[in-house]
C-alpha cells in the first residue's frame, strides 16, 4: 500500500509541474527588450540679443549730456526708437534794465514774461533722429539730424542736420537750414563744436526788396566738465555771410546732469532756440536775459 502512496504523491507532483510550466507568461520564455536609447536634449532656441549699436547709443556720455548746448544742436545720438524731451525758457526782461533794486523787485527777471519752447525728439534708426520745436510766439521748427561718422573709430564726430520752420505755426515766414555739426572730445573734460549752417530766407522782407535773404553762419561752442555731473556750457553763433541784424547769439551756462535729467540756468543775449532764430540774431550786447532748459531722456 506504501508503494501505491508513494506512486501517486510521485504522479501528482509531476502533474503540478507540468501545469506550472504550461501557465507560464510569454514573456518569461522571450529575453527582456534592451532600454530605450536616450536621445540628446533639444538645444534651447537661442534668445534674442540686444542691438550693441543701441546700447552703445544708451551709454550716457559723460562729456555730452544732452542733444543741445544752450540752443545749439550737438552730435549726441539719440537710440533707436527712443525719446527725449526738452523745455526752453527765456525770461523777457533784460538784467540791465534799470538798477539793482528794480532787478532785485522783478526777482532777477523771474516776474516777467518768457518765451518758451517743448521739443520732442524720436531715434528714427540707429544714428538718426527726427523731431519737432515749438516756441510761445508759435514758430514751429521740424528737424532731421543724421550722424555720419562717431568719435572713437573717427578723430572727429560730424552729423548733418536739416531743419525746416515757419512762424504762426508754419504759416507765416518759412526758412530752412542745413549744416554739418562737428565735435571733438579733450581729455575726458570737455567737447568743443564747430557748426557751419545756412539758413534760408532769414530776412521777414520779400527777397525782391533786399539785397540779402539768406544767412551762412558759424556755431562755436563748448562744454566742460568741472565736476562729474556738472558742467559749464558757452557758445557763440557769428554770422559770417548774408543777412546779419542786430548782434550775434551768446550764451552761457551752467549745468547740472541727475540720472535721465538734465537741468540748466544760461543767460543769452537773445531769445532764439531754433536756427531760424539763431540766424536773426540777438537783442544787443547790453541786454542780457536769464533762462533756463530742462531735459528728459526717456532710454
């Protein structure tokens, strides 16, 4: 009977092992599949990078901080697809006119009238600007500046400017402008300029009367450094050939840069912010008038 046992304990484990090995799953009988081969990272889209011209452009200059001296244009560029802002003033009353207590009643000139100017200027392309200058006795002057060559890879920087103005807001007397603007830079204290401009049609009378209608003159101008955000600002615009009333324009200044800002006390002894007004002249050599200019740069 033992016998019987042990050949049916034998017979039953055999059993179990054949079904063990038929329910086995496919995947045990087939070898593994290999890992997935990694594949390299995307490279990232490259960022945009910034124009260096502009920001060459963006650097404050530390010998020019604004685009004008008291009213003549200098060779600053102006980056692309910014803006700058100025406010002219010019108090009326002559610091000469009668004595010390009548000046010092009027508060140095402060209690007169004034003529004023806002201008806007706009970077068109990268070493171009255009804008527009309007003063209170409503001339209106529209201007293009385009810099040719930049001090550094040049000896000299030179731009040439194109302005175009009428008084009454453009409908009264028209009178244009062209010139080159020339500058150099001293020691890391000052920038010297040398303006030649002609101005047409100066002369408010009909160009059939007058022998001269048309004025060639010279801007002669400077700014120095004294302190690092502080300057001393003069320039003189002799009229060479042409028609040439009263005295040459004079001013001088002194002027101090914050951050964006510039801000400026002159005295003149004429009121002209635009060429055509710069080419008429000033007042006398006796009459002197306080002023001032504030500048925003918006870059």
């Amino acid at each position: 009977m033992r016998c019987h046992v042990r050949a049916a304990s034998i017979a039953s484990g055999a059993a179990l092992f054949a079904v063990l090995l038929t329910a086995s799953p496919a995947s045990a009988q087939t070898p593994a599949e290999p890992p997935p081969v990694p594949q390299p990272a995307a490279a990232p889209s490259p960022s945009p990078q910034p124009d260096s011209q502009n920001l060459s452009d963006a650097r404050v200059d530390a010998l020019q901080p604004d685009f004008t001296l008291a009213a003549l244009p200098v060779t600053l560029r102006l980056p692309e697809h910014k803006l700058a802002f100025r406010v002219t003033h010019r108090f009326t009353r002559s610091l000469g006119q009668g004595d010390f207590g009548d000046l010092l009643s009027n508060f140095f000139g402060f209690d007169s009238g004034a003529q004023i100017g806002l201008e806007l200027r706009y970077g068109l392309l990268p070493g171009t600007q255009v804008g527009i200058h309007r003063t209170s006795d409503r001339t209106i002057e529209l201007f293009g500046q385009h810099s040719f060559w930049r001090e550094g890879p040049h000896p000299l920087a030179i731009d040439a400017i194109a302005t175009y103005e009428g008084t009454d807001n453009l409908r009264g007397q028209h009178s244009g402008a062209f010139g080159a603007l020339v500058s150099r830079k001293l020691a890391g204290r000052a920038a010297v300029y040398v303006e030649p401009i002609f101005v047409v049609n100066t002369n408010a009378l009909p160009s059939d009367v007058v022998a001269d209608n048309n004025t060639f003159m010279l801007g002669l101008g400077t700014r120095v450094r004294i302190r690092p955000t502080t300057y001393i600002v003069a320039e003189v615009t002799p009229r060479l050939a042409g028609y040439d009333p009263g005295v040459n324009q004079a001013s001088f200044a002194l002027e101090k840069r914050v951050g964006g800002h510039t801000f400026q006390i002159n005295f003149s002894n004429g009121f002209g912010t635009t060429l055509g007004q710069i080419a008429r002249g000033g007042v006398s050599n006796d009459s002197w008038f306080i002023g001032f200019n504030i500048s925003r740069k918006f870059f």
